[in-house]
C-alpha cells in the first residue's frame, strides 16, 4: 500500500505561530487526557464536596457562631475553592517532573513553541478542572442555604484563575528547579502548603487565633485572596477587601511567571 | 547543514567545572548521515543538546541547517526534527493526538495534522494504534512514534540521540528500516549518536569518534577501520618450540606490522587478511612449522577505538547496559 504524501502541503516553517496560539495549544494538550479519563475527572469533581460534606458540619457545630457574618456556609465555601485550586496549582509540578523524566518536556522543547506559552499553557490547564469544581460546589451547595452573588460568583471565579496561574507557575518552577532530585518536589511543597492554608484562614477563623498568628497571616498572600472570594460571593464587589484580594492575586501571578519562566530559560543554559 | 568552531561546554558542578564538550569543530553536508560514536560521558548528547538548542554553549558557534544557535534558536527548532534519548510522547497521551498536535506546532491545520499522522502512522507500522495511549504501547512501538514525532514537519535536518537504545535486536532493526528509508524519501541529513558499533559501522556514510570531549577521528567507517585499525591474522603452533619461526613467518608475510606471541599464538596487523592468511599457512607449512588453528580478523570499529584510546567501546557499552543513563551530563 502507498502511503499519502502530504509532503507538498506542509506549510513554510519560517513562521512563527502566535503567542496566545501556543500557550492554547499547550492547554489543550495538557486537558485532553483529563478530559478522555471520566474516572479521574469525577473523583476530581467530587473531591471537594466530600471535603465540604466532611468538614462543614463539624465546622459549624463547633466555631459557627464565631464566624464573621455567622453564616457558616458563606464563610466557608468560598474557603474550600481557593483551597480546591490551592491543592490543585501546587501539584501540578509533578506531572512536569514526570514528563521531564519521561522525554516528553525535552521533545517540546525543541519545537518552535514559545517556552513562556508552554509554562503558561500548562499552568492555564490546572484552571479548568479548577472552575468546573468550583461551578459545581456551588451549585450542590444552593439548596443548603448557600446563596452567593451571581456576579461575585463569576469575579471569584476569575480572581482564582488568575491566583491559580501564578501558583501554578511556581510548582512549575519548582519542579524544574529540583528535578534532579525529584523527591525535593514534594518535600517543599507539603512544607509551603499547610503553613500557608492554616494562616489564610480558610479553614478556621483567624480572629480566634493568638496574635502572632493574625500578624504571621498578614503576610500571606493566600488570606486576601481568601477575604476578597468572601467578599465577592456576599456581593460586596467594590469593597478594599476586593481590591486587596485582587492585589495578591495579580502579584501572584506576576511572581510565578516570572520566576517560571526565568527557570525554565536557566534550564537550557 | 551543520558547521561548528570551536563549540565547548563547561558545566559547574560541586566537584569543580566540568569540560564536557572542548572545542569541537564539526561539519556535516546536506544529506550525510553521520554517526557520533564514543563512550558514556564523552559529549556527545551535550553536543546534540548545543545543536538542537536545548542548552547553550559556554563558546564557539554553530550554524545549523542556516541558522545560528546562539542569535536564531527559534529559526533552529522550526527547521529540525529531533528524537532524544526519552520518550518523547507524553505517557498519558493517545499516540494520534501527540502526532496532531506535533503537527499544529509546525504550523498545520488539524484537518492536515491528522492527514499527516495517519501518513506517518502507516510509515512507521504504527497502523491501528492511533488511539492507544502511550504508556500502553511497546517500547519498540514507543520510539517509532518518537521518530513520527520528529518527522512530522518533513524537516531537512533529524538528531536522532541513541534513538534504538534499551531495544531487541528485532525492533532496532524494524526501527533503522523505518528511518533509513524515510530519510531516502526525504532526502534528509541525519546526524545520531549511538553507543551500538554495529550500528554505526552499516549505517553511517561518516563515523565522529568522540572522547574526552574531543573529537578524535572523522572519516567512513571503511576508512577508519583501515588506517587506524587494519586487518589481523592469528595463526597457533602445535609446538610452543616453533613460535618464533611461526612469528618471522607471519612478519614475512606482506604489509604485516605490529607482530605479537602470546601464549600459543602469532598475532600481527596486515593489509587484508584474507589474502595474508593463506600466504603465511603456506610458508609456515613449507617452514616445517605445524599449525592447528589460523584465523584471520576484519576490524571493527571497537578495535578503531582501542587504537585511538588504549579503551574498549564495547566494555564501556556493557559496563553501561547494566547501569544504564539519561544523560551524560544533567544540563
């Protein structure tokens, strides 16, 4: 049998693709194989909820009336997505670790796609599962009482995109920073994460809390992401808390590509 | 296609620097198929890695395929194909899509892209695994579409970097079919780094030995062989008494050199053995000298090596295949 040639039709090389083109194309690719496994996407979808379902109750019997406004689930909600995209952005890393040892990152490498798009790409990838389990949270959540701000919802859900890719950048970051030695990986990002979960407030309220740890937590980051996603599901949307949580998500971002992609570039030095 | 002066890597590790790669000047044409042959740690995947752009050079300059490395590492990557050492295929891809997107990276559109994996997919025996996913693939199966991967964009220039390491012997040679006949149809320069002599010697119209960073030999194989290596003759005494008679034989003989006794044996280098053979069992006969074993040996390119070095490739090879590498050099 003779195989096609398509020989004529393969296009002038000496045109770079766009920008956005690439860093799409690496998001695409990154999403297929989530999207080809149904099982991983449902356990993915459902994670959250179990948390929720776990977690709520005890929450609100134990510190509900303590919390600020006393609607337990307007409090925490919002909390569980940011901690949804939280644990979600920082373990992305390791599938670059595995395609690095793999081959895969290499042959990528060594294509004409712009390395900052492909830093993006796969950071922008993480967001998708993030806002569909975000989407769904809230609607499992909307017969329980749980009655957000539909624009706020919508503002969240771009604040947390916007916070998720610049912590998502930054496991990439590590992940090439540490990959001959991969087990660093995870060493570093479990002894990140819970100090930065527990001293956003995310889980508990921080004004219970003894004083050094409200000034500890006013250096994270996290907590005024955690304070504007609030904000914005109660519908408080020109508030400074927005502002603030705006603030540290666009200085997030900004941070995990830069050192992103300054890491991958040293990678090839 | 390929030009380098003086191209060198230096690598800071805790030890101190390591000169990875020390001046290498190289030149390939249009159309050469051209081997890298040496020892695990010599600079070869750092020299494919500076010319595929995956690190930059400490100094020197390359041009490969008209671009500069150093200035135009963009234009480089549009106009090579490269297959390194790993898979190239992400594991939790299907086979297709890998191909598809391949292809969207060079610039075509999916309708093309898929019209161009299924060509490669017939080419490359890959017919009916289009929606595999890769990590369910065999390993022979695995490094076919690695190679699809680097043909997709029918590029003019292909690294292949130990592109049949870690296969059976049945898939390396399914593998080389594949790619010898391809870069025929496209009329492609190949230049691939191997630890496999065998390889280097059936396939490369020209052999880089490489050592310590340097390059220590560049011709045909054939040439090689001949001027560094030459053929050699061994011929045993029945009585250990006439082995100096048997060694003046074999030094009579024509062109014979390097003549050595060891053991029960007469072991010299000779222009062509199967002529010098049958020339030194004659006088050796007619000498009343009795021999019970005679051999005559063509060189390999193990033996060029050894010449050049005092070291086996193939001991090295064998010491590797136990523990065996990524990289010589973590970049």
């Amino acid at each position: 049998m003779t195989a096609p040639t398509l020989t004529e039709t393969l296009p002038a090389r000496e045109t770079a693709r766009s920008w956005w083109g690439d860093a799409w194309l690496v998001m695409t690719r990154e999403l297929t194989p989530t999207l080809r496994d149904p099982f991983s996407v449902v356990f993915g979808l459902v994670q959250p909820l179990v948390f929720l379902g776990l977690f709520g109750p005890l929450l609100a019997g134990s510190v509900g009336a303590t919390v600020p406004g006393g609607d337990v689930w307007a409090w925490f909600v919002p909390g569980i997505l940011v901690m949804t995209t939280l644990f979600g952005t920082s373990t992305t890393g390791a599938n670059l670790l595995f395609e690095m040892q793999t081959g895969a990152h290499e042959r990528l490498l060594v294509t004409p796609l712009a390395r900052s798009a492909q830093l993006v790409g796969r950071a922008g990838k993480e967001m998708a599962p993030v806002v569909a389990q975000s989407l769904l949270v809230v609607l499992v959540m909307l017969p329980f009482g749980f009655a957000p701000h539909p624009l706020g919802v919508l503002a969240g859900l771009v604040l947390l995109a916007v916070f998720g890719v610049g912590v998502g950048s930054l496991s990439y970051a590590l992940a090439i920073a540490v990959r001959q030695q991969d087990w660093m990986f995870w060493a570093v990002q479990q002894t990140l994460l819970f100090p930065l979960l527990i001293l956003s407030g995310m889980l508990l309220p921080l004004e219970t809390g003894p004083r050094w740890m409200q000034v500890a937590a006013d250096a994270n980051p996290l907590r005024y992401v955690v304070d504007a996603e609030r904000a914005l599901f109660a519908g408080d949307l020109a508030s400074a808390t927005v502002a603030w949580g705006a603030v540290a998500a666009a200085l997030t971002a900004a941070l995990g590509l830069v050192v992103g992609v300054r890491t991958l570039s040293r990678s090839t030095r | 296609m390929i030009r380098t002066t003086g191209l060198t890597k230096d690598f800071t590790a805790k030890s101190g620097t390591v000169h990875a790669v020390r001046g290498i000047d190289l030149e390939v044409a249009p159309g050469e198929l051209v081997a890298v042959l040496g020892p695990n740690g010599a600079g070869k995947t750092t020299t494919i890695r500076m010319l595929t752009t995956l690190t930059a050079p400490t100094s020197g300059t390359a041009q490969v395929a008209g671009a500069d490395i150093a200035r135009e590492p963009g234009t480089v990557r549009r106009r090579i194909g490269y297959v390194g050492q790993g898979n190239g295929a992400g594991h939790a891809q299907r086979a297709v899509d890998e191909l598809v997107v391949q292809g969207v990276v060079y610039g075509l559109d999916r309708r093309d892209a898929r019209r161009r994996a299924a060509e490669l997919m017939t080419q490359l025996d890959l017919d009916g695994l289009a929606t595999r996913k890769v990590s369910d693939l065999s390993g022979g199966q695995r490094r076919r579409l690695d190679v699809a991967l680097g043909l997709v964009h029918a590029p003019r220039l292909l690294f292949l970097d130990e592109p049949s390491t870690g296969l059976d012997p049945h898939n390396r040679a399914n593998l080389w079919e594949h790619v010898l006949r391809l870069r025929q149809e496209h009329d492609m320069t190949v230049l691939l780094t191997t630890h496999y002599l065998d390889e280097a010697d059936a396939m490369a119209e020209r052999v880089v030995v490489v050592d310590d960073g340097r390059v220590i030999a560049d011709d045909t194989a054939t040439a090689l062989k001949h001027t560094l290596a030459g053929d050699r003759v061994r011929l045993a005494a029945a009585d250990p008494a006439d082995l100096p008679v048997l060694a003046a034989v074999v030094g009579g003989v024509p062109g014979a050199r390097d003549v050595a006794v060891a053991g029960d044996e007469v072991e010299a280098r000779v222009a062509d053995a199967p002529t010098a053979l049958p020339v030194a069992l004659a006088e050796a006969a007619a000498r009343g000298v009795r021999v019970v074993r005679a051999e005559g040996r063509q060189p390999t390119l193990d033996d060029v090596f050894l010449s050049l070095t005092g070291r086996s490739l193939r001991e090295e090879g064998a010491a590797r295949a136990e523990a065996p590498e990524t990289a010589e050099v973590a970049a």
